[in-house]
C-alpha cells in the first residue's frame, strides 16, 4: 500500500510542477503583453489558462482520491492537504495572468497603461518574473529557502504597487487609464501574495511551520 500511495503522489506532485511550470509562462506572457502590446502574448496567455484549470481538477481529485483511500496521516496528511491549497492558490495566479492579458488585448494597439505608468509597471512585471522563476525552482526541489527568499522580498512589490496610487491620481491621464492602473496594480500586487501564500505551504510541507508567524501560547503553526 505504501508504495501505491508514493506512486500517486508522485503523480500529484508531477502535476503541480506543470502547474507552477505553466503560470510562470502566464505571468511572463501577460508582462509581455502589458508592457509591449503584444497581442499574440496576451491571447496565449488567455488560451493557455484552460490548461491551468484543468491541472487544478486533476491534482484536486487525485489528492482525495488518496485521502479516500490511502487515509494518510502524520506528514503524509499534511503534504497532500497542503497540494491541494497550492493547486489552488496557482489557479487563481493563473486567471490573475489572465485578467492582465484581457486588459492588454483590450486596448490593443494601445498601451493599457499611460507612458507615466511605464516604469513602475515595468518593475512591478520584472520583479514578478523573477518570482515565477523562483516558484518553479522551490516546487522542483521543495526548497523552504527559496520559499522564505519569495516570503521576504514582497515588501518591494507592495512599495511598487503603493506607488500606482499617485500615477492613478494624476490630472494627465484619462478615467479610463486610472481605472486601468488601479486594476492592473492590484492584480499585479495580488500575483505577489499568492507567491508568498504558495512558499508559505512549501515551507509548511517541508518543516511543519508557519515562517512568518512566532507562535503563541494559544496559537498553533499551522497555516490558513
């Protein structure tokens, strides 16, 4: 029986390594697309976000199916709960790519955002980059100090995202344009939590702790 459970779970795992694989191609893609124009860029990542749901069925039904069958307990529980809420939080990356990209082929051949916005989208999309690369990197090796590298470097995305504020204020752009920094911002800002919540769960699968919590008396390591 041990060796059946091993066998699907590397099945799972394998699955959510595609997952991390395919939103990182999303998130590069609707970068691409936001700050290029670049139409092609914008539909593959809309198109490819079927694929991004349908990995999450899989992984979510194969991990009750071994909780149904395999009744795992102790380390073995919490992996296969924990892949569940990764599939998840990937998930909804994905459709967060996606929502860029509608934006993107929406204004096509215009920029979506105003040439002052340029820079700070700019490093927002280039530290999200850098971030897709280092989830698939933690996935492959389940590695809790790439996870904790990702937890601690958010701080600068929320500085770039708290600076989309100021250009949505501005008298020199349209309604439209600040609806459109404000929107694109946030799902932007978003894509950076959900990172952080996915290095959280690896860390939690790897040492049973929650990393950015001290806990207390009354509080437990677990994680929400």
């Amino acid at each position: 029986m041990r060796v059946i459970f091993n066998e699907e779970l590397k099945q799972v795992a394998d699955d959510l390594d595609r997952m991390a694989q395919d939103v990182r191609k999303a998130i590069k893609g609707a970068g691409d697309a936001l700050l290029n124009q670049d139409v092609e860029a914008a539909q593959t990542v809309i198109d490819g976000d079927i694929e991004i749901d349908a990995l999450e069925s899989s992984v979510l039904d194969q991990c009750v199916k071994l909780l149904a069958k395999q009744n795992p307990v102790a380390t073995d529980l919490r992996v296969v709960v924990s892949t569940m809420r990764l599939a998840s939080t990937f998930e909804r990356m994905g459709d967060l790519a996606r929502h860029v990209a509608e934006a993107a082929r929406r204004t096509y051949p215009a920029a979506a955002i105003p040439e002052s916005a340029q820079p700070v989208f700019a490093d927002m999309v280039a530290f999200l980059d850098n971030t897709a690369d280092q989830l698939v990197a933690m996935l492959t090796d389940r590695d809790a100090k790439t996870a904790e590298a990702i937890i601690l470097a958010d701080d600068k995305l929320d500085e770039l995202h708290h600076r989309t504020f100021d250009l949505a204020l501005s008298d020199e752009i349209t309604r439209q344009q600040t609806v459109d920094i404000v929107l694109l911002g946030r799902f932007l800002e978003r894509l950076g939590d959900h990172a952080v919540s996915a290095a959280r769960r690896v860390v939690y699968i790897v040492s049973g702790f929650d990393p950015t919590k001290e806990p207390t008396r009354d509080e437990g390591t677990d994680i929400d």
